[in-house]
C-alpha cells in the first residue's frame, strides 16, 4: 500500500464526512463486518511540480468482490485540480449524500 500524496485519506475523509464508517488497511486484516471496499488508481506527471491526471475509484462488494461501481476522473495536466476536490466529487459521485445509498 503506497499512498505518498494523501488521496487514501481524502477518500476516506470524504466517507466518514456523509456519515460512513470507514477503515483503511490491508485485505488481509479486513474486519469481518465490512461490507464494501474502496479501491483507487491514481496516475500522476510532473511539469515543475506533480499534477494528478487521473483516478479511478471502485467500489467492490466485500462478500464477492464484484464490482459495483465506478467513478472516473481524466484531465491533462494543465488542467489539474486539487486531488481533494478530485476525490470528493468522485466519492459524492458513486454515494447519495442524502441515503447514503450508492447511485
């Protein structure tokens, strides 16, 4: 698990914001009770300084391990947003804020 620029948590920050409990760790020490796992892919470039230019956020059933669901995020460089803002809207994307039901 390697996370060098945070995104795991502003992830995680964004679940427990809409209320959700949320644990972060290796599968192997999954609590028994998790009902869903969040997974990302992030990739990055540098021009002066790193730019995320894409990530993907999925959603698995922790039972099964199928897939749910999936948000996306691709933008150049040049074009770059702060990966919080990235991650938050991608999060609100794939959870109904209001439920807390998945979309």
């Amino acid at each position: 698990m390697n996370d060098n620029r945070g995104l795991g948590g502003f992830i995680t920050s964004t679940l427990a914001a809409q209320g959700y409990e949320v644990g972060v760790g290796p599968l192997t020490m999954m609590p028994v009770r998790t009902q869903l796992i969040v997974q990302y892919r992030d990739s990055w470039t540098w021009d002066f300084k790193d730019h995320m230019t894409a990530l993907e956020i999925t959603v698995l059933d922790a039972r099964t391990e199928q897939q749910i669901a999936r948000a996306d995020y691709s933008n150049p460089a040049s074009m770059s947003r702060h990966p919080s803002e990235v991650a938050e809207r991608l999060v609100k994307q794939l959870f109904a804020p209001s439920t807390g039901e998945m979309k």
